[in-house]
C-alpha cells in the first residue's frame, strides 16, 4: 500500500481534497467544498475522507491576542 505523498498532495494547493480512508488515492478535488460534496453525492461515492490542503506557497502562524 502506497500512500499519497507530500508531493503529489502539493498539486491540490489551497483546495478541498476527498481520499480513501487508506490515503492511497484522492478521488475528487475542489477550490469549494460544497461543490465537492455535491461532486461526490452524484457520483454516488461514499466513506471518503475529506481534507483541506492549506496554500503551499503561505505560511500559517497562530494568531496571538
């Protein structure tokens, strides 16, 4: 079993992303998450995990107050 590797979850920079639960394989990505989940319910597809893949090219910090 072969994960998904950093590189290639690189190209789904700053979107919405649906995997096995195995994380072998990405079967649907979008900017939108709604449009995803739409996406998914017609295809039928089901049990998928559902991540968001942050800009890569963006450094996030936690916000101090």
């Amino acid at each position: 079993m072969k994960l998904i590797s950093l590189q290639e979850l690189a190209q789904y920079s700053d979107q919405y992303i649906a995997i096995s639960q195995d994380n072998t394989k990405v079967f649907a990505s979008n900017n939108n998450l709604e449009t995803l989940q739409k996406e998914l319910e017609k295809q039928h597809i089901e049990g998928l995990a559902i991540h968001y893949i942050p800009p890569i090219d963006t450094v996030l910090s936690p916000v101090c107050l």
